[in-house]
C-alpha cells in the first residue's frame, strides 16, 4: 500500500540513496534529489524513485524542486549535508564555514518552508533532519561542522515548538561515526589515505543502511507517535572522544 510521498535531499550517494532505498520498499512514492543527476538516474532504475536535481544551497534550485514534486508531500528528509575541512579556528577558511552553514542550516531550512504546506495538508506530516552527535558535542578541528549541526538541531527543535498542534511530527536522526564513501573524503578534500584513517580499525562502524533503518522506523510509527531525536553510534563510539580501535 502506498504511504505518499517521500523527499529525500542529498539522495545521490550514502545515507541519502540508502534512505531512498528503504522508504521504497516501505512503500513511498520516494522524489530523490540530489546535484549529481548521473547517480540519480541509476539510483531512480535500481528502484523506481522519482529523480530530481536538487542543489539546496539555492533558493531557485529549490523552488523548481518543490514544483516537480508535484501537490501532495508527507514525508521530508533533509539529509543533504557535509562537512568541509578539519582546521582550528585561527586557521578556518570563510569559504568552509560558509558552504557547511549553507548546506547544513540554510538547506535544511529553504526544503523545509518549501514543502510544509503540503506536509500540513498531509494531515500526517513528519520531517526527518539528519543532524549528527556533532549537534551535540564539539571537538577540536570541528567548530565549522558542530556550530553548524547545533544549528540545524536548534532548527529542528524550535519547528517541532512552532508546529505544535498541526498534523506534523518533527524528528532529528543524530548519527555518529558512519562509514559512507564520500564523507570523510569530501572533509580532507579529496585525500583517500586521511579519510580512510578515519575508520582504521574500527570493528563495525556504521554503515548508510543503519541510519536508513533508523529514518523508515521513525516516518512508519503510528500518527501520535513523535521520535523526537535518535543518537545513533556504533558500540566502538561510547562518545564522540570515547572510540576503540583494534590494532
């Protein structure tokens, strides 16, 4: 039985074409975007999503977006996101700072004005904001990438406040150490050897199916039901500075 439709931003690679993934075999009409259309249009024949390009950092990418996705919306998934460079404060880039804010903070709030009228209308509506437990903690190097997921988080929390007696649930899936194909090498630039020492060692890191199955069991429980936040991490990562690495 169909459950409506299902957006997903950032849906070209990782959590985001994990997400689509699922929500289709759930049973969503699943409207996957993403700025790479070469991947969306193999992700869409793999499994019969909607394919649409979708760059979040712009207002009129955003507004052409929300046209295609057509009158009707249930589910909106702001998982597009990243962080860019690991560089102290005395030594951050504006351009870095920047791009995270943009993509992190202002994406997640241009989709969502965009679609929630029709996830009001719905009359069973549900956000999903993929933060990370860098919402939660800071670390050194990390400034840019955590002031920009506090951000999302305070985005997150202060809509669920703002929508309190509409139709619509608001949730944040928080995950910690995911092991994707493209996270750590977009945050060292391109740099294999320094993104794959990220995950060296580690005994089972999370992969994009995991945060997937967190997402679909939040947007499938019943109408009352709100998630209100989901902190996910492997059992190697007690905490964001707690990780076990075997030798």
């Amino acid at each position: 039985m169909e459950k409506g439709v299902a957006v997903v931003t950032g849906a070209s690679s990782g959590i985001g074409a994990a997400t689509v993934r699922r929500l289709v075999k759930e049973g969503f009409d699943v409207v996957a975007g993403a700025r790479r259309t070469d991947r969306l249009a193999d992700l869409a024949a793999e499994t019969g999503c909607r394919p649409q390009q979708l760059d979040v950092t712009d207002q009129a990418s955003v507004d052409a977006f929300a046209a295609a996705v057509g009158p009707e919306c249930r589910v909106l998934v702001n998982n597009a996101g990243g962080a860019f460079g690991l560089e102290p404060i005395a030594d951050a880039r504006d351009e870095d700072w920047q791009r995270m804010y943009d993509v992190n903070v202002m994406g997640t709030l241009r989709m969502t004005r965009a679609l929630l009228p029709r996830l009001i209308a719905s009359d069973d509506g549900i956000v999903v904001n993929v933060t990370s437990t860098a919402a939660h903690v800071v670390y050194e190097g990390g400034a840019g990438y955590t002031a920009a997921k506090h951000a999302q988080r305070a985005v997150t929390e202060t809509l669920r406040l703002e929508l309190c007696g509409q139709p619509v649930r608001v949730t944040a899936v928080a995950p910690g150490m995911v092991a994707t194909e493209e996270f750590s090498l977009t945050r060292f630039g391109g740099d294999q050897a320094k993104a794959d020492a990220v995950y060296a060692g580690v005994p089972g890191p999370l992969i994009a199916d995991d945060i997937a199955d967190c997402i679909a069991y939040a947007v499938t429980r019943p109408w009352h039901v709100n998630i209100d936040l989901m902190i996910v991490r492997p059992r190697a990562q007690a905490a964001q500075h707690k990780l076990h690495r075997e030798s």
